[in-house]
C-alpha cells in the first residue's frame, strides 16, 4: 500500500534501503492521515501491519516477504510469457535465494519448473502452416494433396475435436462432444492445448512440418497460440487462397464468407507485422491449378525458414 503513495521502487533505481525505508513510511503515514478522520483504528492498523512486514521478524511477515519475491518472479515470467520469448528476465531469478519458507519453496520450485520447460519449448524451431479460408474453397483437399508431396504432418482441428470427444480417457470428452453436438466454439485455452499436443506427437514421429487446418479462426486464437505455443517452437506461416467462383456463389455461405475476410485481414496485419510470414493464394481454378500456386508458396516458406536457421 505504501508504493501506492511512494511509488514503486526498483533495486536498480540506486535508492539507498534507508531512503526507501523513509519514502514508504511517510507513504503509510499519509494513508494513516488520510483515514484519522473517518477511522483512526484502521489507519493504525495499516501502519503497524507495514512496520511489522518492514521488520520481518514474526512468521507471517517472513512468509508475506517470501509471497512479495515470489510474486515479483512471477510477473517477470508472465512477461517472458507475453513478448513470446523475446526476453530473457533471467536477473528476477535471483530472488529465489531469498525465499526461505517450506511452502515458497515448493512453489517456487514449480514456478522453476514451467519456466525451465517454457523456454526449452522455445528453443525448438519446428515450423507450422496455418491453412485457412473462406468456406467451400477446398482446404482439405489442398492440404491432403500438400502433405502428400512434402511429407507434412496434416492436423484438421476438426478431427482432433472429434477424435477427443470419443476418447474416454479424456477428462473433457464428454465436454467437447456437447460443444460439437450444439454447434458451440470449444474454448480457446482447449483448442490450443490440443493443437500442440497433436503437433508434438507429430515431431516425436519424424514430422517436422505441420500443416494446419481449421485454425485459427480469429486474431484472438492466434494470439494465444504464439503465447502458450511459442514463435521459436512454431513459424507463423499463414496459406489464405481467396474466394474461388464456385465458393462465392453460393448464397447460404455468403455471410461466413464476409465475417471471414474480415477475420483474415486482422491476422495478415498481425503476421505481417511480426517474424512470421503471409502468402495469399488466389482460389479461382481447378485443383491442380490452385495446387501449383500453393505449392509454390510452400517452397517459399521453406525456404524462408531455413533462411532463419
């Protein structure tokens, strides 16, 4: 509560503790001010709370410091997590030896553990391809074709979806059948998670590419895959054959049609804007027309990507 007031000081700011220590009593103080009139008791409580966790020497203000440390590692993890690997706060680990109750250090031990694997996942670079489009454009039938060639693995959400509702070793069988049975999206969080389990067996079977069909729907699906998924693990490539003639004619998707390619410009900005790479491929032909343009642009991708390695 005192950073409320003083504001939040870090270590390397070159604040002595002692003025730290004045900076944040006079922020209690000023609180404890601020309720006298309304209830003094209160104040005094906030106030003698602070000094007894300044002080440190009761249990609780010991297990309090610790949570406050551990709290800190946290947040510097969650913000690895969020700038997709790109920093490294590997100074805020430093606290740990800091941390001396039973219980902060199992948690702490946790914490060591998913970060351990987070950045581990990062440091794997097996590229992905997102196949999305318009209803109706024949993704299936180019992914099939594409795998074929290029010895993709082939991952349709809808399959995996289905494959899981009738898997009665899953814990959320029963759930995802409900959701496909009344035509309500599986939550993202689930989708994903499944996406990378898919895509791990796949590298464990020899598949270093991944072409996947169905997702993401939305910029919001792949946001959150770049999070929990990773950019170094997984190369953002995004195939988006336009709307072919057959496709656009028919009335009863027209509507899909529109929200879809209001969708898709918000992703193109997006892996346009980061490390990831866009191609768009113009639907309008027979298969293996359509097949040599996507063809193509997968050659691209892979050539982008070994560019990086």
């Amino acid at each position: 509560m005192a950073e409320s007031v003083a504001g939040d000081i870090p270590t390397y700011a070159g604040v002595t503790k002692e003025h730290k220590f004045k900076l944040e009593d006079f922020g209690t103080r000023y609180i404890q001010s601020l309720l006298n009139p309304i209830n003094p008791t209160l104040g005094t409580k906030i106030r003698t709370a602070w000094l007894e966790y300044e002080e440190g020497k009761t249990a609780e203000a010991r297990f309090i410091r610790d949570m406050d440390k551990l709290e800190c590692m946290i947040q510097a993890y969650e913000y690895e997590r969020r700038t997709f690997g790109e920093k490294d706060l590997e100074e805020f680990q430093g606290l740990s030896s800091k941390i001396s109750s039973a219980t902060g250090k199992a948690w702490l031990e946790l914490l060591q553990q998913e970060r351990e694997a987070h950045f581990s996942k990062r440091k794997r670079r097996n590229p992905v391809v997102f196949f999305i489009g318009a209803p109706g454009i024949g993704k299936k039938t180019q992914c099939a074709l594409l795998c074929q060639r290029f010895g993709f693995q082939h991952i349709s959400l809808d399959d995996v979806l289905h494959e899981r509702s009738d898997d009665p070793t899953y814990p959320h069988a029963e759930f995802v059948k409900d959701c496909l049975e009344e035509k309500v999206d599986v939550p993202r969080e689930l989708t994903v998670s499944l996406l990378e389990r898919k895509i791990n067996e796949g590298i464990e079977e020899g598949k270093k590419w991944s072409l996947v069909n169905g997702f993401p729907e939305c910029i919001q699906d792949l946001l959150e895959f770049e999070e929990k998924v990773g950019l170094t693990h997984v190369n953002k490539l995004c195939l988006h054959p336009r709307i072919g003639k057959e496709a656009g004619d028919k009335l009863d998707i027209a509507k899909s049609i529109q929200d879809f390619q209001v969708r898709k410009t918000e992703m193109e900005s997006h892996l346009k804007a980061a490390e990831g790479y866009f191609k768009e491929i113009n639907g309008d032909g027979n298969v293996e027309e359509v097949h040599g343009e996507v063809t193509q642009a997968v050659k691209e991708f892979i050539q982008h990507m070994e560019g990086r390695a």
